[in-house]
C-alpha cells in the first residue's frame, strides 16, 4: 500500500501542470448554470482518456465517471460542480473570461480540473485499486438545482456508492484567517448551511397604497424571526438567518406574493423553526385579519459532516500534511449551502472539505461571489494529492474490513 501511496503522490505532481491548463480553459469559457455544455464535452472526453466509463446528460448536462478498481471493494463517490455565475470578470489575467457577464466566482473550474486530477491519478493506479470511485460532475450548483436532477436520473444507482465526498475552495479559516493555498480544512458537524424557501402569499384587496403598506408590515413580522433562539444542544452551530427584501415581492390577483428564506445548520431544527415561523405569521393574521397562506418551495438540507467520521479524516491528514490540516470545531458554517447536501443526504454517509487559496503574498484574498475572485493555483496539485490519496485510503480500508 505504501509503494502506491507513493505512486499517488507521484503521480498527482506530475499532473500539476494539465491540472492548471484545464482549470485556466475553464475558467476562461464558463457557463451559466443548467448551459454547461462546453465544460461536460470536455470532463468526458478526459474521463474517456482516462479509460473511465461515461454517462453524459445526466440530470442536464451532468456526467458520470465510473472507475473500476482492478481488486474487489465497496464503492464511493466524488462529486463537483461545473456551472459559473453571471458577473463581469475584472481580473487582469491571460486566462481572464473570455464570455461577457459570466465569471467563475465560486471556484468551480477549480473544483472540476482537481476532480479531472483525481480520476486520471486513481485511474493510474487501478490495478492496486480495491473498489470503484463514482465520479460525479454536477450542473446547476448555484440555485442548487442540479443535485435533485442528477438523483432523479439515477446518477446514484448501478453502482451505488456506500460513501460520497466533495470539496469547496475558499480563502477562509477558523476565526477569519486566511486559508492558504497548500491547506485544507474539516469542518466538524454542519460544513455548510441548509435552506428553506417559502412563498407567503397576503390577500388584501386592489388598493396599490395598501398593498406597499402591508408589504413593509409583513416584511417587518417575518424578519422577528431572526431573533428568535433555538432550543438545541448546540446552538453555536445554529443560525436563523431569515432573508427577505422588497425586491422579492410580487403584487399580483390583489395578493402579496413574497418569497423568503431561511438558513439552519441541521435539518433536524426545521420543524422548530417553521413552528416559530406559523407563530408569527399567526400573529400577523389575526392583527390585521388578512388571509394569508404559506407554501413551501424548495428544502436544501445542512451539508453536515459526522463528526466521528470527521475526526478520522481529520487525524488521517494529520498524518499525511501535518499542520496544514486544520480542525474547525464549534462554529457557524463558513459559507452558504451548497446541494451537495442532497447527494450526501441520500447516500447518508460522505464528508466535505474545504481547500485554501488565498495567498496575501500575490495579493489574493478576495472572497468569492466577487469579480476580482481568483485562486492561487497551487491548491490544484495539492488537492489533487490529498484527495487521492484519501479516496484510495478509503477503499483499502473499507475493502479490508469486509474482506
């Protein structure tokens, strides 16, 4: 097992500089989310190089990646996104967007190069591989539509992993730090928020000054919500975080139609925090005797990592990188949410880490969702080692303890 971790790390630095083409080409012609046809005709035509077996059009424009190991044992899964977002590139790179008003501000050409990376360093390595590693490259990530597609379309069946995993990048670390390129974190319990989304709809009648005067009431009731405690065993992993603005209302049929949404860090607290929400709406009915409905729209759940499974993990890279790994216990989620959740949520064991890519030296700290983002691009090769190399730790010893 030693001589093909070797071979692993070996491997993954010679991959160092494809890893950077490929994520550059994609960043310079991203894709809106749910029109990523470009990037999915470029993973699988790698993952084919790879000698991989591919499903395209899975879910949209999802492909599918199966790798069989040469040695029986279980199967496990590795997930990115591919899709951009609509922002105006401001960087002054050679690689800069060459696709007016769409940008990939969330890192997700970096996510799909270091999966490409992944695939190629286990493919060569499949005649001491133990299993099989699904790989999968979603669409549709902002807006989380993308994940609920791919399931509906079977991407985790024949075969069905036992274990699923994925990373984000980010600049951040515990208490706001940097997280630099060449560091990597596990994030114990919630990693990312969920999110409910509901439309709350007021009957009031055809008078225009009513209507905008009940929209600032109703918006004023909901956002009570925020201030409200949950009773929890942890509540410094829980958040309400109840968004809701002007812009997200609609007069229409003489009705309010407000779309609102909340944040949480388990889905176990949603019905605590819906019961406090039908107080409030309560109370906002009987104070003005409107007829007023709430109607859910969409449920991302918490990507939410076990925390045995994280301590494991988290001492494993310990062991491979020493202090570059870091542990973040008992706080908040670090960013929003993410439909990974869905995946880890029907497999019902996964982890999701998180890789550095600031580098304050170069001058890249700008967090993402912004349109001077951009990664140092040294966390590509080190994601691509330690990934690896975990994923092939992970079969060996789940194949072990069957076997």
């Amino acid at each position: 097992m030693k001589n093909t971790v070797r071979s692993i790390s070996r491997k993954a630095s010679a991959l160092h500089d494809e890893i950077v083409r490929i994520r550059r080409k994609l960043y310079m012609y991203p894709e809106r989310s749910g029109d990523e046809r470009r990037t999915s005709e470029l993973v699988a035509a790698k993952l084919r190089s790879c000698g991989l077996e591919v499903r395209t059009n899975v879910g949209g424009y999802g492909v599918v990646g199966v790798l069989h190991g040469a040695k029986p044992g279980p199967t496990i899964a590795w997930r990115a996104d591919m899709d951009a977002c609509e922002m105006q590139d401001t960087i002054d790179k050679p690689y800069r967007s060459r696709i007016d008003g769409v940008k990939h501000v969330c890192g997700h050409d970096a996510h799909t190069a270091i999966a490409l990376g992944v695939a190629e360093t286990l493919a060569s390595v499949r005649d001491d591989l133990p299993g099989t590693v699904l790989f999968i490259f979603q669409p549709y990530e902002e807006g989380c539509r993308g994940a609920a597609r791919m399931i509906e379309d079977g991407v985790l069946e024949s075969p069905r992993p036992e274990e699923i995993y994925g990373l984000h990048v980010t600049n951040w670390g515990p208490d706001q730090t940097y997280l630099k390129a060449g560091q990597l974190t596990v994030n114990f319990g919630a990693a990312l928020f969920g999110r409910k989304t509901i439309e709350v709809t007021v009957k009031v009648g055809r008078n225009d000054v009513i209507l905008s005067t009940e929209q600032e009431v109703l918006i004023h009731h909901l956002k009570s919500l925020n201030r409200y405690t949950l009773r929890c065993e942890k509540p410094s992993r829980n958040v309400i975080d109840f968004r809701v603005t002007a812009r997200d209302t609609l007069f229409r049929h003489d009705a309010i139609h407000l779309k609102a949404s909340y944040r949480f860090a388990h889905i176990s607290y949603v019905d605590e925090i819906d019961e406090e929400l039908n107080r409030i709406i309560n109370e906002y009915r009987q104070g003005n005797g409107y007829d007023v409905t709430v109607e859910p729209l969409d449920l991302v759940p918490s990507v939410y990592n076990d925390e045995a499974a994280s301590e494991d993990a988290y001492q494993y890279f310990t062991g491979l990188i020493g202090e570059e790994a870091v542990a973040i216990r008992n706080e908040l989620p670090p960013h929003g949410t993410d439909d990974f959740a869905l995946l880890q949520h029907e497999v019902s064991s996964g982890l999701f880490f998180f890789i550095g890519i600031a580098n304050p030296a170069k001058g890249i700290t700008v967090g993402m969702h912004h349109p001077e983002f951009d990664i140092d691009e040294k966390c590509l090769g080190f994601a691509v080692r330690t990934m690896s190399t975990f994923l092939f730790e992970r079969l060996s010893l789940k194949a072990n303890a069957s076997g």
